[in-house]
C-alpha cells in the first residue's frame, strides 16, 4: 500500500496581470498556498488553493501545523476519509475561508497523484460528462473601466470567440450601470450573453431594483447581489426577479450551498473550488445542483474548473480570468468559444517549477 511519506508547503505571490476592480475591493495579489504530497513509492501529488490579497500566510500555515502532520503515513488513495479526517480535525475553525482553502490546497494534491496514478486526466476520473464548456471573459468588464473601455473589450471578446462577458455593477446610480451595460448590447447584439457581477454590494431593495432595470437588457445572470450571509434577502430576490440570480463564491460548505438551493434563492450555483475546499465538495455541490436542476457556472480559477466543468453534467460555464501564465506553461484551449479539457494525467497543469521557486515567499516540509 502507497503511503505518504513527506508534505512540502509553501506560498508564491502573483500579482494580477491586468488591474481588477469591482464595488467592493480591488485585486491585490493572488497568495497562492501550494501543497506537494510525496509518496514511498516516488509517486506525487500538487495542489493549491488561493487568496486575492489577505490571508495566504494563515492558510499556509493551518496546512503546515495542523493538517500536513496529520497526512504522514496515510494512503492517499483514500481522499474522501482524508477529507473527512482533515475537516473535523479543524471542527473549531470551520466553517470558515482559511480552513476551506487550506483543505483544498490538500485535496487537489490528492486528486492530482490519484489521477496520475491512474493515468487520466481529472476531467475523466472526476466523471467525464463533456470534455468542451463554454467559456466567457471576466477580464474586460472590471468596475473601473470607463464604458468606452468596456465596450472595446467586449466585442474584442467576442471576435475572439467567447460566448459571453461579465460586466461589473454598483456604480452609484442604477442610470449608469444600465448605460454601460446597454452599450454593450449594443455593440455585441443579442447573440451574445452577458452577465453582470454585484460583488455582495446591493442592499435587498436596490437589488431589487436594480434586476428589474437589467431584466430589459437580455442578462444572463445578476450575480452575489447581496451579502452571501442574507439567505432570506436572496431567496425573497431570486423569487422576484426575472434575471437569474447566480451565487456562491463567497460560500464555504457544502450545508450552506443546501441552504441555499432547498430555499430557491439562487438559479446558478457558482461553486470555487478553492473556497469551498477542494475537489471532493465540489462534485457534490456540482451533482446537488443537478439534482435539483440548476446550472453550475464556477468562479475563477480556470485552470482547474476547465476539467471540473467538464466532469459533470449540470456545469455550463468556463470563466476566463488567467492567473497561473506566470508559474505555468500550460494554456487553457479554446476551440468555438468552448474551453477544451486537459487530456494530461492529473490536474493539467504543467508547473514552471524555476519560476515558483522564485517566487517562493514562505517554505515548510513535514515529514
């Protein structure tokens, strides 16, 4: 039997290619915790998780004290029970951001090695429901962009082949939201499908009227409207709205996305792999959505949803924000506006190990 002999953690820094803004916060930098499991039999895994700015070093080191100590001498073909184990082994701190992507950094090194071990690629080892997904841009819609930047981009987009753009919303006036998205209608034409992103800033009655003004202009979704933590006020949105309301990212468990979807108040699960703690939850919430008919369209890190998308059936979407160009050589494939599945073993990421280890700013190994 395969046993894990040593853990490698450590952290890069990457920061954003392109500035991103939206209502509440700008994009700092991605503190990306990295996970290296190491097997006696020479075998390995890698994962990651992430963070836009704060919280990196705590992440790190949750996995280092706490949890990595805890993965010596196990199987890691047995990731559910490692999952398991490690989730109530931080019964204190969860539910909680830091735990969830510590977790993930964790499980997506275990589901690397299995699919590696295995020889497929985790599109297929997940489930292999479809290895092509639509794909749209959130790059060109940031809230800090004047509309005729907006509208450059966006068409730019389109002649590129993406199916649709992710529009950013709060300016102060609903007036200038729907300006700018209505330039954008214009400009792509009803063929092309358009989402908007709230960033949790609307109190219930601006939201409310705020969908009511975007319902004219053929969006595909209003998403985080309001604060993730107001359940009530989404479900009493969702059920008035005539855009779909699309949540998630700002969710931690796999209860809180039950909660969500068993009171109506969402159309469109937007799970993060990261934030919600690896693989292992994900596929559940993915296959909980299925269940209950609603789209699976996840938030950012495209490099490893590009697959995820792919292994379930309820997954529609591919959000484009590149953030690994830097420490990888591999590229997300889009062919007809549809981003292709990795056929390579394991996550599909081919790591430029030279260029994190320059970026390295913190470094841990149990064993």
């Amino acid at each position: 039997m395969t046993r894990i002999v040593a853990v490698d953690v450590w952290r890069i820094d990457l920061p954003p290619p392109v500035p991103r803004s939206d209502a509440i916060q700008s994009f700092v930098v991605q503190e990306t915790p990295m996970v290296r499991l190491r097997c006696d039999d020479g075998s390995e895994g890698v994962g990651y998780s992430y963070t836009i700015g704060t919280g990196g070093s705590s992440v790190v080191a949750l996995v280092a004290d706490h949890l990595a100590p805890r993965l010596i001498g196990r199987d890691p073909a047995c990731i559910e029970a490692i999952w398991r184990d490690l989730l109530f082994t931080t019964h204190a701190t969860s539910v909680g951001a830091i735990t969830s992507l510590a977790l993930a950094a964790i499980d997506t090194a275990l589901w690397d090695w299995r699919c590696k071990r295995d020889d497929q690629p985790l599109w297929k080892a997940a489930g292999g429901a479809h290895p092509r997904t639509p794909v749209y841009t959130t790059e060109g819609g940031w809230l800090h962009l004047a509309t005729e930047a907006i509208v450059r981009e966006t068409v730019a987009a389109q002649e590129a082949g993406f199916q649709g753009a992710k529009i950013k919303v709060g300016l102060p006036r609903v007036a200038d939201d729907v300006a700018r998205l209505r330039a954008v209608r214009d400009a792509v034409g009803a063929g092309f499908e358009i989402m908007v992103d709230a960033n949790q800033c609307f109190t219930l009655s601006e939201a409310l009227r705020r969908a009511d003004a975007y319902g004219d202009l053929g969006i595909a979704w209003f998403e985080e409207p309001l604060p993730a933590d107001d359940l009530a006020g989404h479900a009493r949105l969702a059920a008035a709205s005539a855009v779909p309301i699309a949540v998630g990212e700002s969710l931690y468990s796999q209860g809180q996305f039950a909660a969500y979807i068993q009171q109506g108040a969402c159309s469109i699960v937007q799970a993060d792999v990261a934030r919600i703690g690896g693989i292992t939850p994900w596929l559940k919430i993915a296959h909980m959505a299925e269940c209950h008919n609603l789209m699976v369209a996840p938030h950012f890190l495209m490099e490893l949803h590009v697959s995820l998308t792919a292994a379930t059936s309820a997954a529609k979407w591919v959000e484009y924000i590149p953030q690994l160009d830097a420490v990888a050589s591999s590229r997300l494939t889009i062919e007809e506006g549809r981003a292709l599945a990795p056929a390579a073993p394991g996550l599909g990421i081919e790591w430029r190990w030279d260029e994190i280890e320059r970026r390295t700013i913190d470094r841990r190994r149990l064993q």
